[in-house]
C-alpha cells in the first residue's frame, strides 16, 4: 500500500469516502496499514477537489489535505511575479513615475531569477513557501521549482513547475510518479487559473486583463497607475544589491479609472474580489531602475472567497498573507519549455469529471 519513501496518496478528508475520514479522525496509529488508501476507495466516493495530499508516516504526523482550490491560490501567488514587470513611457520625474519607468526597464532585460516567498502570521505557512526559478520577460513565461511541502506534499523536494502567462494565467506542476498515476498516468498537471475560478463560481477575465497592452502588460501595472502615495522609505541592501525601497498605497478605483479601456472591464471584476478600496504595496529599485523587490501583504479578511472555498479548506485563511518576489541575475539565460499536450492532465476537466 505504501509508496517509494514511506508515502501514500489520500483523498481530502473533509470530502472523502467515509472509511478514509474515519481512520483520519480516529488519530495517529501505529500501523500505518490501518489507513485505507486511494485506491481501496471506489471512485464513485473520490472528491477531485484534492487530488493530492501525501502523509507522513503516521507516528509524525496526520494527514493533511491539498484542495485543488490552493493550487490556484499558488498560481496568483506565482503570478504576482509578473505584475511588476510592464512597459510605459511616462516621464519619470515623480518617483511613481519612476517606479513605473524602472519595471520598463527590468523587462528589457529579458530575463531574470526570481526568488518568491509566501507567509501567513499563523498555521502551516507560517515558515513560508518558496517558489525558486528564472523569468522570461518576452515570452512572458517562468521555469520554478515549488516547495510543496507547507501545501502537505512531503518527501517529494521541490515540484518542477512551469507558469504560462502569455494568454492568461496557466500553470503546469510536474509530480512524480508516485502521484501521476492519479493524474492519468501523466506527469503534468495543467492549472488554468480562469477556468478554474469560473468553475468555482469566480467571473474574472484573466485573459483580457493580461492582454490590453504589449510588452507583458499585467495587472501590476494598471494597480500602480491608482497609487495615492509613494514614500522613500530609504536604502537597503537586496542580495548584495544597493537599492532605493519605496512604500505605495494603491487606490483601486483610481488604478480602474486610469486604465486603458481594453483592460478597465477586466479590472472591474477583479476588484469585485476585494472588501477593501486600498492596499498597501512596496517596491526596492537597483541603481540601474529595476525592481530587485517586490512585496505586498494581504489581509484575507478584505477578500471575497470564491464559491466552494471556507475557512476549514482554504490553505490563506490564517492572518495576513505577506508575499515577497526578489528578481536578480538580470539578463541570464532562461529557458522555458511548455509541456505537450499528451503529457498534460487538465485540472478543471479532471474536476469537471469528478476524478474519472
């Protein structure tokens, strides 16, 4: 029943077949063969939702649960990446000028190392997620390598994955082979983050926000152009790189009425996800104007969950959500490679078919 590594593939307990539940809530056990596996549960009784969740040996620890949801959590995540990295022409005589001339200037390096880290003040990310690996700003895609081990993935390292974002928010994970058998015998797994919120109930165009204008046109740019108040916050050192750090407070209204029209209806309905009007952002430029940081933190509280996501099942929900983005080795090759279709399982049909 167990796995290369002592692991073995379950299905989400909170939606699981009722044998799997039971043996989770009876506690920890010494036989591990007490625990019924994914493939004892006739599939009738399988919730796609988490279509993989690894445990421990059971004297460490219980299991825990990936909801597919958290997979399109990390892809925003992920995505945040590429919301600083835009193309204008706007004098920068002002240092939001400035901020939006040096993102310009970071995407003209074509390439960059990026280094992501997402923390919440309490639960399993409280010591973070990582999120390593190298940007190619023309083709406006990222090769990264995933620490999945806070997401309840463990003994596995770290998850190769590619994220596309060149006609939306795509994002393929590379699992081993202990879990790609329950992806189709495939080894990727295709994320497509618009159609996966849809599916939860989530209308936001993705598509038609990353496509308004050229050059990698994302959302970051549009949300700096409704900044209320940009402050020098001083000098600090980012990787051995001396930097300016600027502290923004983004309007969203203002940043929906200063957009292009093309991109304004788009922005509209990814406003409708936030409680709030403003939210904080900050930024660390290197002498040569590119962003070496990027960070903002998020308070869940302000943020509409979608449909079929709650506080027992969504992996964010523990206090504010802080994610930092490090971009360096300007201009180093970066190769970036999608998988082809026949290696690819996609998630929303996965789900679509209740894991058939």
């Amino acid at each position: 029943m167990a796995t290369a590594g002592g692991l073995e593939i379950h299905q989400q307990i909170a939606h699981g077949a009722p044998e799997v539940k039971a043996a989770y809530e009876s506690g920890p056990a010494d036989d591990a063969a007490q625990v019924p596996s994914l493939a004892s549960v006739p599939r009738a009784e399988r919730d796609p939702r988490a279509i993989v969740a690894m445990e421990r040996p059971r004297r460490e620890s219980k299991l825990t649960a990936v909801p597919a949801i958290a997979f399109a959590i990390l892809a925003v995540l992920i995505a945040g990446v590429a919301s600083v990295l835009v193309r204008n022409n706007e004098s920068t005589s002002t240092p939001l000028a400035m901020i939006q001339a040096s993102a310009d200037t970071t995407a003209g390096a074509k390439t960059a190392q990026i280094s992501a880290t997402v923390k919440t003040a309490s639960g399993p990310l409280a010591n973070g997620i990582s999120v390593d690996g190298g940007f190619d700003f023309g083709n406006r895609r990222a090769s990264l390598l995933v620490d999945p081990s806070k997401f309840g993935l463990t003994g596995v390292g770290k998850i190769e994955a590619i994220a596309d974002y060149s006609s939306g928010f795509v994002m393929y994970m590379k699992f081993p082979s202990e879990l790609s058998s329950q992806l189709g015998g495939k080894p990727w797994l295709k994320i497509d983050l618009a159609s996966l919120l849809k599916q939860e109930g989530v209308d936001v165009d993705l598509g038609a926000l990353t496509q308004g204008q050229s050059n990698d046109p994302t959302s970051g740019l549009q949300l700096l152009r409704g900044a209320d108040s940009v402050v020098t916050v001083g000098t600090e050192d980012i990787r051995g790189t001396q930097t300016t750090h600027y502290r923004l407070v983004i309007d969203i209204e203002k940043a929906i009425a200063a957009a292009p029209a093309s991109t304004r209806d788009a922005m509209t309905k990814l406003a409708n996800l936030y409680t709030v009007k403003t939210f904080p952002m900050d930024v660390w430029l290197d002498s040569q104007g590119r962003v070496n940081r990027f960070q903002q933190t998020i308070d869940p509280s302000t943020i509409h969950l979608p449909a079929g996501v709650s506080a027992q099942n969504n992996p964010f929900a523990a206090g504010p959500i802080t994610m930092t983005y490090d971009m360096y080795d300007f201009g180093a090759p970066v190769d970036v490679t999608v998988p082809p279709v026949d290696q690819t399982t996609d998630l929303s049909q996965l789900l679509k078919n209740g894991g058939n």
